[in-house]
C-alpha cells in the first residue's frame, strides 16, 4: 500500500480507525476475498461515521482515486449476493 486513506479531522481517533477497518475490508475484497457479514458490518460503521451520500461519495471517490478500489462495486455486489459469505472482486 503506497497511498494514504481519506480521513476527515472532524473524526475522533476511534471514527478514524474505523473508517480505516472500512477500507481496508474494501482491500481485501479485491486482493483476496473477504467475509460479506464482516465486509456490511463495517460498512455499517462507516455510515454511522459517514451518513451523508454526498460525504460517503466524495471519501470513497478519494479513496478510489489513490487505490484504484471501488467501494460502490463492492458493496453492491455484497448487498446483491446476500446467499454468498465471502465477497470477492
């Protein structure tokens, strides 16, 4: 990894980490696979962090922009395939 993660300095320590945790499941999506229960339970945390779509839009464009990793795809591929356990990109 040779880029830095969008975080905002409005998050406390804790709200930081866990959108890290988020994006790092979002890489694991794509490199390896990961556990859809655990992938949405993250992502549930990063929308308590993140509620706005505009916000949530613009932080995950950034974090594309730097990792080449699609949030929206990967979501939208854990939320379509609610029989699978593992998502992988």
């Amino acid at each position: 990894m040779d880029y830095q993660y969008p975080i905002s300095l409005d998050w406390s320590t804790d709200e930081t980490v866990d959108v890290i945790k988020f994006f790092e499941c979002i890489e694991k999506a794509y490199e390896k696979g990961i556990d859809r229960d655990l992938l949405m339970s993250n992502y549930r945390r990063f929308k308590e962090i993140v509620p706005s779509k505009s916000e949530e839009k613009t932080i995950c464009n950034e974090f594309e922009e730097v990792s080449g990793y699609s949030t929206y795809r990967v979501i939208k591929k854990a939320k379509s395939d609610e029989v699978v356990s593992t998502v992988k990109m």
